[in-house]
C-alpha cells in the first residue's frame, strides 16, 4: 500500500487464481497421455483436472474437432497459496541452472505465466510412474491493474525475479 500510495487497503492487489495448464498434443494418437497428464496435474495441484478438447479441426496436425488435446485446473483460495508457496520454495530452485525467473512475462494488466519445461521438479510427483516428460505453463491472476503492481505483489510473496 506504501509503494503505490492506496488509501483503502480494498485497492491493494491480490491473488485471484492460478491456472495450471498441459497441453498434450501427442494425445491423438497416444490415449495413455491424457492419463498420465491427469495423474500429474491431480498430484500437483490436490484436485482433479479437466481435459481440454480441440475447438475446431486443423487436418494438419491430424486433430479433429471434439478430440481431448490437453489438461488444466484452477486453483483458488487456500490451496492456491499453499500451491505457490510450494512452487516458490520446493520446485523452483529444484530447476536446473536456475538463476531468477523472467520479470517480463507479465501480460500489460498485472498477471504472470511461467512455462516449466519438465513436471518432475515438482516433488508430489512420482518419478516411476511419469513415462515421458512434459511442460506445464502455470498462470498466476492477480487483481493489480498494472505490471508494476502485479511484479511488486509477486516479489513480496517470495518469487526470485532475475530482473
């Protein structure tokens, strides 16, 4: 409230939600990549994902209207913050050569996407059981009105900026 000069505590910004999502483009030949997907969001985020499914039909890339492409959850209240204080302090740093998280993959309006380039870095995760690695872009909402806001709201809730 300092940093931006608000008088009702009600104009701070907060968390809204975030939003898990894993595209799975191999899935319309391989079924078992849906399961796997759902297997790894569920352990991930404690609840159940929905599977997303193709809007139109593309012929080349063999997809087909109504056919499961991807997984994605949402998760708010309690167990989104318990969701970033695990992302924040257990499976960020677990990434190799990690040096910060980029400060610009902000979207003009205070929210934040960040790609994870292998689910295995999450520690619910049971290696045995993942048969292929996968990324997962997790989206942070926030109610700030500005990137400004939304980056000062995620420094202060832990997560290592590079920049």
């Amino acid at each position: 409230m300092k940093e931006f000069g608000y008088s009702n505590i009600m104009q701070a910004p907060r968390l809204a939600k975030v939003t898990l999502n894993m595209g799975l483009g191999e899935a319309t030949q391989n079924q078992k990549a849906i399961e796997n997907g759902v297997y790894t969001l569920t352990r991930i985020s404690g609840q159940k994902p929905v599977v997303t499914k193709a809007r139109r039909a593309i012929s080349n890339f063999k997809l087909r209207e109504g056919v499961p492409i991807g997984v994605m959850v949402t998760i708010r209240g309690d167990r989104m913050y318990e969701f970033l204080e695990r992302l924040i302090t257990a499976a960020i740093p677990r990434i190799r050569d990690f040096k910060g998280v980029s400060g610009k993959a902000f979207d003009g309006r205070g929210n934040y996407t960040l790609g994870v380039k292998e689910q295995l870095i999450f520690p619910e995760v049971d290696f045995d059981k993942v048969e292929q690695i996968k990324g997962l872009n997790v989206s942070i909402v926030t109610t700030a009105k500005t990137d400004a806001e939304g980056k000062s709201l995620l420094k202060s809730l832990g997560m290592p900026f590079r920049n």
